[in-house]
C-alpha cells in the first residue's frame, strides 16, 4: 500500500545523520563503504565550463570528484523552478528601484564626517547616476560646500548636454538639445540649499529658500539624472537630495537620500563608515528589485505557451513611454508595451493583439494575464482589460525581458498559477531577495529561484555523448545507485562504461539492461525486467560471485558472476550515452543490504523530502 502519497527521491543529506519522518525518526544513509555519493542539489559541490554545462561534480564527502573536461561531453544543470541567464551580458541586477550608483571606483564619492554631520563629498569626476527624470522637477539639494571654484552639480548620464554649472560665481543651465540659460552670478553661501525647479515653461534658482533668478525655457527639455558630472564637475559636499517629480514641494519627496549609511554600500556590498567610498545610496522607501535594463532578459517559466492554462502577473514600474519588451522566448518577442504605452500580445507570425491601456510611468502596476482554452484576458492592476481569441496562434512567455529594447524597469514579483484561476497561493512566484538571487545587492542575476524552488529537484541532463570520469573503480564486491529517468528508449545507452576498457551497464534496443564484462563478450542480459519511461532507481550490488539487481527496491534478478570482473570508471560514455535526467547515485565497495537499498525508495514528502513513516516500499 501506498497511502496515495507520491513517491520522491531523497536529497543529500549528511553522512550519518537520519532523515526525520512524522516525528519518530527516519533510516540511515548507508555510508559504511560509501565511496562517492553524488546529486545535484547544492550548487556549491557543482563547477561549470559554461552556463549551465557542468565539468565537476563533487561528492558528499569531497574525496572522490567526477570531471568532464570536454566541453561537449558535459551533462547540463538543470535547476527545479529557477530562471537563468548566463550570459554577463545580458544579465539584470539585484539593486533597490530608487538609488543612485556609480561602478567605476575612480568616481565614487565619499561619505565623509563634516565636525558632527555626515555629508557625501564628490571629487574630481566623481558622480552619482540614477535620479528619477521627470518633465517638471523640484530639486532640492541641502548643505552644498562648494570646494572649488565651480563645476556641473547636475548632469546627465546618457545626454552629453544636460546640466546644471557654477563657474566664477555664474549658475548656467543647458538644456538637452544644448542651448544655454544663464541663471545669474551671486556668491553662494558654503552650506547652503540649492533648488532648482522647473515648472511648465519656467526654471527657478533658489539659495536658501530665497529666488534668485527665473528663466523661460519654452520648447526645452533636461534630463538631469545624475548628482555631479565626470568631468569639469562639482567638487565639494552635500548633505542631503530631495527630489519632486513636479514643481510642487510640499509632502513627502518622490526621491530622497538622506546621509544614512544604512542606505549607502561599498564596492563589496558593505555598509560604509566615513572616509569609505559610496558604490551606491538609495532613497528612503526604496525597494528591492531585480533592475532590468534594455537588454536584459531571464528565462525558463514553463507552461505558459498557448498549449496550456495558466495564469501569470508581472509587477514592475515603468519608467518612460518608450517601446518595451516584456517576455519573450528564443527571439520572438510575445508581450510588449509600445511607445504609446499600450500593452499587445504577439505572435510567432509577428502578429500583434491590443491587449489594453496604458501603463503610468514612475509608479508599480500589475499586468496579469490569464488563458483559459484559446483566450487569453489581460488585466492591469487588477481591471479587466481585454479578452482575445488566440485560437491557431503560438506564443510562449519563457523569458522576462528581451535581448533588445528590454523591459528598462525593476520587476518586483513574477507569479505564476498552473490554471486560468489565480485564487490561491501562486504555484511558482519569483520575489527579489539576496538568497533567491543568489547575489548581493547591486550584483548580476544569473539564476533566480522561485519560492516554490527545492534543491533535491535538480537535475543532470545527459545528452548522446555526456559523460563524467574519475569514479573509482570497484573491482571486488561493490553497489552501484542510480536515479534515472530516461528520455530515450529502445536504443543503445550506456549508464555505466570503463573508458579504456570493456566493462558496461547498457541498455540495449530489447529495453533490457546488459552488463558487459572487462572482457567485453558474452554480456548478461537483466530480462527479468524491461525499462519503461519515468525516474526509477536502478541498484546493482554485488558480493562475491552474485549480482543482484533492483529497481526501485524491488529485486529483480540475481545472477551469478562467477570468474567476471567489472571495473566502472565514468557515468555515461563518449559515445551513445544514456538520454535522460539523472538526480541522485552513489558508489559503495560493498554490497548494500535489501534494507539499505529500500533507503533510495521511501516514499517522500513532496515539499520537504522528509522520509513519511512507516517506511514503505513501492509495490512490484
């Protein structure tokens, strides 16, 4: 009996510590004799000649490794309810929605302590980019010490023109398209508060509260997104940047950063004290996100092409009007909003559906989409958008972003519900966070787990000619666990080879495993059972002149070996491998008890892999 519970696999635990069950203890790992244990489950016992092409698996006990230095020949990692993106390239980050940053350490500033006051102290070419750019703007910049004669306080980090300067004295204002304003010539108390605002048609100097000067700016633009400038720049200390995306100052600044050090990093990560540099300082309020740029792009969400149900929300925060690309897969671009704004739906025919109104810049929204069948329902922050008929169209959204004209806006949450109803508890949802990134704040994302993301659900993906060497070979008694789901049946496959020699644990075409000897003729075939799709574990043992041969607990077949020897140095083989996903197996220079064996076949909680009690076998 079974109970209806599903059978799992077990995970790698530590030698010699049991698994609980239902409270009253589970069976030990058999680790008497162990001689390499292997799975996927901790990246940390993984190396990679690639992406995910792994070149070294590490045992449990790190003294027997598996390596494949061929590139080709190395199986692929494949990790349970985790988005990837290897390329450095095209990688988003780990970084708050609201934050001015600067990589090159040349030009970071410093937080520096003016007698009692923390303040950031900006150098030669020392700048901040990040600041929200907004048509109207009131700025607020407190506490200026200026440290030499001038230079731009303001600047843009995309447009060679925008910026605001002070040289002998004279405030000049140069707008996008690079003309001029000059906004007077005063002496400028140290200490004081600058603001600049800009409201229709007019900009405003301010000194202390006090106008200083108007100026008509009609037809002009400015994009000044960035504290400072890299060359010809400020030089000096602020104490504090307030931002409103209007020419309104009153409430609680849109963008604010406050001399905190909780709210600034170094290089490294770490939180700096006064005389270290500022790698980055994010305002109060800020929140974490994973910050797509414009060629950003992660992939590997699974169901959501038009051969299944699903539902799947995006929240994120757009920042301007242009066109964007919000999911995709291999090249084709399936959801995107339009310089208008608009949200569309395409196609693999390059056809496009409107699927509703705009996005608002600036602030969160949530685009939820929802198929049932052949239609497909748009919502945006919960109203009802649009229904389409999707009937002979194909598209997939695999990828968050696009390698070209990407989203450009922090994504706060992916969720996912494997049905058209999003009632309950999402089945698989990506939340921005230090250990689900698996990077620290402010670095490159290359793989993303979803909060539904299990470690002992990883996967080795063999290929043709994948294969991994250095497994010591058991010339006596021995026990051979392997975890095995294969794609590919009827055909020649080699699970376990000799690679300078004869010695094979192969399928064959009948679908029977053979096991060939060192001498490599008169192969035993293991009849008593024909493999079939789906993972089982396979257990050959070994103890004098008797074989025996278990699937999935159950034994099978014994047969006698007597004068064979079988040496097995390699999982797989350079040639005609096993086709399949492979999650746990182990190496024993011994034979492993019926009790021992049944360990690998215990049915398992689905979520935490606990072994249930009592330890029952799966029936034959």
């Amino acid at each position: 009996m079974n109970f209806g519970i599903p059978f799992k696999r077990p995970w790698g635990i530590p030698f010699g510590v049991p698994f609980l069950g239902s409270g009253t203890g589970g069976p030990l790992f058999p680790s008497s004799g162990n001689v390499g244990y292997y799975n996927p489950w901790d990246i940390s016992k993984l190396g990679f000649s690639s992406a995910n092409n792994t070149n070294l698996v590490s045992d449990q006990k790190s003294i027997n490794d598996l390596t494949q230095g061929t590139a080709s020949a190395n199986p692929l990692f494949i990790e349970n309810d985790t988005v990837t993106q290897y390329t450095a390239n095209n990688q988003p980050k780990l970084d708050y929605d609201k934050i001015v940053t600067q990589d090159d350490s040349v030009r970071q500033p410093k937080l520096v302590d003016t007698g009692g006051e923390l303040a950031v102290e900006f150098e030669d070419g020392q700048c901040l980019s990040g600041i929200p750019v907004t048509t109207d703007f009131n700025i607020l910049i407190k506490g200026v010490y200026w440290s030499n004669d001038g230079g731009g306080i303001l600047s843009s980090s995309s447009n060679g023109n925008s910026r605001l300067t002070r040289s002998g004295g004279a405030f000049n204002l140069v707008s996008d398209s690079g003309n001029a304003f000059n906004l007077g010539s005063y002496t400028f108390v140290d200490g004081a508060d600058l603001k600049l605002v800009k409201n229709n048609n007019n900009i405003e100097l301010f000194e202390n509260g006090v106008k200083q000067n108007t100026i008509d700016v009609t037809g002009e633009s400015f994009t000044l997104d960035r504290i400072s400038r890299d060359s010809f720049n400020f030089q000096g200390h602020i104490n504090s940047f307030k931002q409103w995306n209007s020419a309104v100052s009153t409430g609680t600044p849109d963008f604010e950063l406050l001399p905190d050090p909780s709210t600034m990093r170094k290089d490294d990560g770490t939180q700096p004290i006064a005389g270290d540099q500022v790698q980055g300082w994010h305002a109060t309020g800020a929140e974490l996100a994973v910050e797509f740029d414009d060629k950003s792009f992660i992939g590997g969400i699974t169901s959501t092409t038009q051969d299944d149900d699903f539902t799947v929300e995006y929240t994120l925060q757009v920042k301007d009007n242009t066109q964007q690309r919000l999911a995709g897969f291999s090249s084709k671009v399936y959801l995107e909003k339009r310089s208008n704004n608009f949200i569309y739906l395409g196609y693999s025919d390059f056809s496009v559906t409107l699927l509703g109104e705009v996005l608002s810049t600036g602030v969160s929204d949530r685009i939820k989409l929802k198929k049932d069948g052949v239609f497909v329902t748009a919502y945006l922050n919960d109203n009802e958008l649009n229904t389409i008929d999707t009937t002979g169209k194909f598209f997939n959204l695999g990828e968050i972003g696009f390698n070209a004209i990407s989203i450009d806006a922090p994504v706060y949450n992916v969720k996912k519900w494997n049905s058209a109803d999003s009632s309950g508890t999402p089945d698989y949802e990506l939340l921005p966070t230090v250990a689900s990134c698996n990077t620290a704040i402010g670095g490159n994302v290359e793989r993303w787990n979803a909060t539904s993301h299990r470690g002992f659900k990883n996967r080795f993906a063999f290929g043709a000619d994948d294969n991994l060497n250095g497994l010591a070979p058991q010339s006596g008694d021995f026990s051979y666990m392997i975890k095995l789901s294969f794609n590919i049946l009827s055909s020649t496959e080699y699970i376990l080879s000799d690679s300078a020699g004869d010695s094979a644990l192969v399928l064959l075409s009948d679908n029977y495993l053979y096991l060939r000897d060192t001498g490599g003729a008169n192969d035993i075939s293991l009849d008593n059972h024909s493999v079939v799709a789906g993972e089982h574990v396979y257990v050959i043992t070994r103890e004098g002149n008797t074989i025996k041969y278990y699937v999935d607990s159950i034994l099978k077949q014994t047969v006698d070996v007597t004068g064979r020897t079988y040496t097995f140095n390699r999982f797989g083989s350079n040639a005609d491998s096993m086709q399949g996903s492979i999650d746990d197996w182990g190496v024993w220079n011994r034979a492993l008890t019926q009790e021992e064996v049944d360990y690998f076949s215990y049915l398992r909680n689905e979520n935490t892999n606990a072994i249930l009690q009592p330890p029952i076998t799966p029936a034959p």
